[in-house]
C-alpha cells in the first residue's frame, strides 16, 4: 500500500505540497488533477523519494519511507515512474540492453533477465521494433520501451508522468490498451495527465489538487459532475461528461459505450 500521511513540501519555504493525506492503494487506477503548477509532479517525487517533506511522510505498507541507498533502491523496485519524456529514462541505443540495465545491477541471472525483458517487450506490444535502434523509434514507441524499463521490476505501482503527451491519436490509444493490460496484471497505476478525457476513460479514483491543497476527492464521475469545483481548479469536463449534463445523454466512460447505447435506443424506437 502507497499512501500519503498529512503531506507538506516546499522550495525555499514555497509551499508546493500542503498537508497532504492521500491512499493510492483503494483502487486500481488513480489520477491526480489539477492545473500546471499545482504540485502533481512534486508529488510524484516524493512517492519515490526522489525528494523528503518536511512535514507528514509517505508511507509504503504502512511505514514511513526511509532515506537511506538501500532502502530507496527497495522502494524504486515496488513503485516506479514513467517520466513524461521517456528520453530522460532511455540511456542505451540497444533496447533490450536499456530495458535490462537494472536487473544487471541487482545481480540477477541472465536468464531470468531474458524472461524479463521478453515478457515486459510483451505487455507494451513492443516486440515488433525490439531490434530496432533507439534513435530510430518514434516518441510513442520510446515511451514505451521507457514502461517496459519500470515493468521490468515487476514493481506494484507504477507512476504515469502524462503518458499521452506528444502521442497521435492512434498512439493515446496503443496508450490506454497498454495501461489496460498492466491493470489486468494486478498492478496499481498512477497517473497524472492534462488529458481529462483519458483520466476519466480509465481512472477509478480522482484526487484534485489546487495550490498544492487537496480541493476534491472521488469515485470519477462523481467528480466529474461537479463543474463548478472543477472550474475552481483550473480543469474542464471530460467532452463525454459535458454530452450529459448538456444534452442529457447517456453517462458513458467511452464512445463506443454511448455510441452502443445510441444505436440500442433508435432500435428500440423503430420497433
């Protein structure tokens, strides 16, 4: 379990994170909104103790994090982050050689490593340009070789930096299909993300951050509907959230749901 208890953080006593207490552990996808500035990322940092507060503390199984090599290398195993530019993860030209650096530097068997990369290749359909030089790769195709780096811990969580961002349309939905299929593996998803209609696609739990403070928490329609607090906080109704309130429709998490429902109810008024 990943959780937040009573966190603050601040850069030269600018408060970014305020009195944070946050459960990452109630469901399988959580997002974290708010406007640029409201502190996602820092967030994000002290998840994995890239940074320490100075007030509350993150909390893994139910302990405070500790600071020390050892203890941080312990926990980059169990939660890693997907960074919004997958270049700050990529070091290697060869793909298999990048995705393996870590299980290399724990000491793991070379066939257990194998098994790793091919299965972590696997999960982000990334088989098909596995030989392929990175420089050679699409900014899609490098964000996810960047996931199969982390999912190659076999981490519990994985913290998502904007994983849509720079992607086309066929990209954000190779995108979401991945995230899917790691859902499906049993392993929490984080995700901080601008793209309010991927949030509400495939989230399960909404935290909604303003000035570093907790403004709104919940299950996502639930927060969705609320378009005033929204408003508050910088952020806009996902387009098939607004197709409700404004006309009435069908509350759907996707288009192809509503679209279904559409044709179901025209069948039904010509019969």
């Amino acid at each position: 379990m990943l959780t937040t208890r009573q966190l603050s953080f601040s850069y030269q006593d600018e408060p970014v994170l305020q009195d944070l207490t946050l459960d990452f552990g109630r469901h399988a996808v959580t997002g974290v909104l708010g406007a640029n500035g409201c502190g996602k990322s820092t967030l994000f940092m002290n998840l994995t103790g890239i940074v320490r507060p100075q007030q509350g503390a993150v909390l893994w199984q139910g302990e405070a994090i500790r600071y020390d090599k050892g203890s941080l290398r312990a926990l980059r195993q169990r939660v890693a982050t997907v960074f919004q530019d997958p270049e700050q993860q990529i070091f290697y030209t060869d793909i298999d050689s990048d995705i393996a650096f870590s299980l290399h530097n724990l000491g793991m068997d070379k066939q257990v490593i194998a098994q790793r990369v091919d299965r972590a290749l696997t999960l982000v359909d990334a088989q098909g340009f596995r030989h392929k030089s990175v420089q050679h790769l699409s900014h899609g195709q490098k964000k996810r070789v960047a996931i199969a780096g982390a999912l190659v811990m076999e981490a519990e969580y994985l913290l998502l930096d904007e994983p849509t961002a720079g992607l086309d349309p066929a990209g954000r939905q190779h995108m979401i299909a991945i995230i899917e299929r790691i859902v499906a593996e049993g392993k929490r998803v984080i995700i901080s993300s601008h793209d309010i209609d991927l949030i509400y696609q495939i989230c399960d739990y909404l935290y909604v951050l303003e000035q570093g403070r907790l403004v709104n928490a919940g299950e996502t329609a639930e927060v969705f509907m609320q378009r005033e607090q929204l408003a508050a906080a910088g952020l806009v109704q996902p387009w098939l959230v607004k197709l409700h309130s404004e006309l009435g429709l069908p509350l759907c998490k996707t288009e192809q749901q509503l679209f279904a429902l559409l044709r179901q109810r025209d069948v039904e008024r010509m019969r």
